[in-house]
C-alpha cells in the first residue's frame, strides 16, 4: 500500500529546508528560493504524473502524449524540471541552471505566468546571487536544497497526497512562518490566517461572486475569501505594488488551483489594473489589510483621479487609509457590493479631511461595521487594528459596534484569534446583519448597535468605547494591607544586601 504524505508531514519537511539558508541571510529574503522551488517541485511532479498517464493510455507513443500534454496546466520544458536540475546539483554553475530554468518555464508558460508588461512572476528572483556566498558556498547551498526536495517523501503528485490542497497549504504554512521570523518586513506580504479567516467569514461571498483585494500581497486573504463561497462558482481578483510579493501571490493561486484567477502587478491608488474598457471593474466582495497610514500614497495626483474614486474628500498626504478605503467603496457593485477592511484606529475617530469623508460614507449609510481586535494581532506592529465593513444593500441605518480585543490566545512573539474568538464576532455580526437584533446593548462590554443619531451626535465619530461600555471597575485597594507587604519587602531586600555585602567583604572587595 503507498504512503501518503499528509498536512503534518510536508509542513515539517519544507521547513527542514529552510535549514539551508538560515543565517547567511534574511529570512524576508530566503523565503523566495524557498517557496520557488517548493513551485518548481509541485509543477514537475504534477506534470511528469500527467506525461506518464497520456504514455499509458497511449501505448507508449510519446508523440501522442507529447500533443495531449500541451493542453495541460502547464508546461514544462525538460531543461525546467527539478529532476533535471536535481541530476545537474553538482554543476559549477548550477545557481546559472536554475535561473535559466525559470525563464523556460516562464516562456513556456507566458500567458499565466506573466504581467501585462510581459514580466515573468521569477523576474525578481536570482539563484545565481552574492547574497548565498561566494561561489563555493552558494552551490553548496543550492545543491543542499535540491536534495532536501528530493526524495519519496517530497513526491507532489496528486497519487501521493493526502488530501488536494495539501501542497496549497504547506505554501501558505510556510509563507506565515516566514512572516512570523521576518517581524516587521512580513506585514507586507502576508495577513495572519485567522484575520484572514475572520474578514472572509464577514464578508462570505455567494456563488458567482467576483471577490477583490486591491493590496493582496501575497494572496492569503483572497484565497481565503474564495474558499468561504458555498461551492467553485467565484472568481479572484487581486493588484499588488510589490512585483516579489506580487510573484508570491500568483504561486500561492497556482499551488491552490486558482489558475484563472487575475492577479495585477501595480499601484492600486496611482495605477488600478483591474478595468473593464475605461472604467474600473466592479466586484461582489472587496477585502483588504492595506499598509496602515502610509505615507506619500499618491493624494498630490488623487485631485486628478481619471475614475473620481476620492469624490467625498482627498485623505492626507501622510495617511492613505481612506484612500484605500475609497477606492473599495467605489469598486464595490452599487446596491449589493461588500467591503471588509482592517484599519489602523485612528481611523474611526481622526478629524480634517479624514473626517469629513467618514461623515460622509456615514450619511450615505453604507457603514455596516466595526469590530474591535486585540492588540499584537499583525507582524510588524503591536497596535490593535480595527475591521470596518461596508454594505451597499445595507437593510438599517443602524451601526454594529463590537470590542473583541480581550478575546484571544496570548501568543510568545504573536497573539492569535481562537476559533470561538471569531465564532463570537461572526455570529453577533450575523445576527445584525439578518435583522434579528435591534438598537442598543446587544452584549455587555463586547456588542452594541448604535443608531444614525447616536453617531451622528457623537460627531461621526466612531471610536468604539463611545458606544460599548468597557469600563472596568477598579477592585478597592486595602492601603494597610499594601503597606505592610512593601515595609516586609524593604526589610528582606536590606537582608539580601546585607549578606551581599559579607561576601564581597569576604572575596577581598
């Protein structure tokens, strides 16, 4: 009976891999020839399994296979394939065979593995590097990753796979880990799974759907938000400014099966991508974790917006969350799109121009939303954020208001949402959103539902201890009891330096 390899088992071992770079550079940096090759493994494999059921059925006539094989997922020229470059590992110049690997199997594949500029998704990769040591060293560690995905066990076939998705996830596993080691440089290209999970459950999509993210780094959110659509019927759209996370991204959709998905390289406030004709294309479900408050995002060329998304105001030059923001609204499908995005707080409360749009989105009575998540939640920053929601086919004026940040799993270097932490948010929200709760406290200390005039007579503004109460009454403080435990602790702490003072005494000092 043949061995499957399941979740656990390639998680661990693609890991292991990560053993050949660590220390001699970055781990923002090694993800890339990491996640590569765990590409170029899963392709080969699946298509070498593919080439030997066409010579199979065929009888052995390779010119047959030869012809079936081009209506593949994809195709992979002999010079491309790891066994190729596996029996090529002691080669002096192996760091030159794998690049020129990678452009064959770009040409070879240029309508999916390409941007509208024609640039291939391993243009910002180079196995030929300085960063792996000099010569010596570098094949050296080239050689020792080809081996460590070599072998049965790193058998990516359908045929030894426990489950389809296992090769998806073990990308994504790995892309988390590498956020997680990366610190502050991870925020941006990876959203951590549960927020990921949480925002796609908000905003869950119904079949047929067309479902965005404007900033998608590497993909994580999108797929996310794909996976929660009742059956395959949805399509993905996605634009990323970094052309290496952009590369991530179209691996990620890829190694989950996404081969149609439409993933554009760009700046989504300078630049959209994803138009239909002159106008931007329009979608059922728009998520995003946009950079928080970033700076220098385009507002002096916003006056000018060809698509008038900044209508309702221009964002501060050094704050572009409501850029984003706009954008998204302005994207979303009239009477029926759904917006889901984390903010940064001052967002909900900040004045001058950023309030006025706020008002605004208010007034138009598309704010549905905003929920409240503990801090230390992202990589790169401890801050809590916020998640905002938009409903064109809002059914109430009313506003859903819910303080989640004191439930979650205190995590070493990262707290996590539990799976009952974003049952508890989905759930309330739900409720909202079917009408099956009314103005007022819905739960104490975590939900409240405000109406228009209540926001409207807290000035637009949303912060959200101004509608859920999470005053904490202080415990009475016995001030004799406190006392008498700081004189018993001055006391042990003049009996320690006593002593210490003996034994200095005693060692000649």
């Amino acid at each position: 009976m043949e061995i499957k390899i399941n979740q656990t088992d390639i998680n661990r071992i693609v890991w292991k891999a990560c053993d050949t770079f660590r220390g001699v550079i970055d781990p923002s940096q090694y993800k890339d020839y990491i996640l590569t090759m765990l590409f170029i493994k899963y392709v080969s494999d699946v298509y070498k399994s593919k080439y030997s059921e066409y010579i199979d059925k065929y009888d052995g006539d390779t010119e047959r296979a030869d012809r079936a094989m081009r209506h593949e997922r994809f195709v992979v020229p002999s010079n491309s394939s790891f066994d190729y470059l596996f029996e090529h590992r002691n080669d002096n110049k192996i760091g030159e065979l794998i690049n020129i690997a990678l452009a064959d199997l770009e040409e070879a594949n240029r309508e999916k593995m390409s941007s509208e500029d024609g640039s291939g998704i391993f243009r910002n990769i180079d196995f030929n590097s300085s960063n792996l040591g000099d010569t010596k060293d570098k094949n050296t560690r080239l050689k020792n990753l080809l081996i460590d995905f070599s072998g049965d066990k790193m058998s990516f076939d359908e045929s030894h796979l426990e489950g389809n998705d296992v090769i998806g996830d073990a990308y994504m596993f790995l892309v988390s880990t590498f956020a997680s080691e990366s610190g502050k440089k991870a925020g941006d290209f990876f959203t951590p799974a549960e927020v990921s999970s949480l925002l796609a459950k908000l905003t869950k999509s119904k079949p047929g759907a067309r479902i965005c993210d404007p900033t998608c780094g590497s993909g994580s959110l999108l797929i996310k938000a794909g996976q929660e659509v009742d059956g395959n019927n949805f399509s993905l759209y996605g634009q990323e400014l970094n052309g290496s996370t952009w590369a991530l991204a179209m691996m990620n959709m890829f190694l989950h099966g996404f081969d149609s998905a439409t993933i554009r390289w760009g700046d989504t406030l300078r630049t959209p991508k994803l138009k239909e004709g002159d106008s931007l294309m329009k979608f059922d479900t728009v998520v995003a974790n946009p950079p928080f408050s970033l700076d220098k995002w385009g507002a002096d060329e916003a006056a000018d917006d060809p698509y008038h998304r900044f209508w309702r105001g221009v964002p501060p030059k050094s704050k572009g969350d409501w850029a984003f923001i706009s954008h998204m609204i302005e994207v979303a499908y009239e009477g029926t799109g759904k917006v889901g995005v984390v903010v940064p707080h001052g967002v909900l409360f900040r004045g001058a121009s950023e309030g006025r749009i706020r008002r605004q989105t208010i007034e138009e009575n598309l704010l549905e939303a905003v929920i409240g998540l503990p801090s230390n939640l992202f990589f790169g920053t401890g801050i809590p954020a916020a998640i905002v929601l938009f409903n064109k086919g809002k059914k109430t004026t009313n506003v859903l208001f819910i303080d989640a940040s004191k439930e979650f799993e205190n995590g070493k270097n990262q707290n996590k949402l539990r799976s009952q932490d974003i049952e508890h948010i989905v759930s309330t929200y739900r409720k909202f959103s079917a009408g099956e709760i009314q103005a007022g406290v819905i739960e104490e200390k975590y939900a409240y539902v405000a109406t228009f005039k209540e926001i409207e007579e807290n000035d637009f503004n949303l912060n959200i201890p101004r509608y859920v109460d999470t005053f904490e009454e202080e415990e009475e403080i016995d001030i004799a009891a406190v006392q008498q435990e700081i004189t018993a602790l001055e006391m042990e702490l003049a009996e320690v330096q006593g002593k210490m003072k003996e034994y200095l005494k005693d060692l000649g000092f």
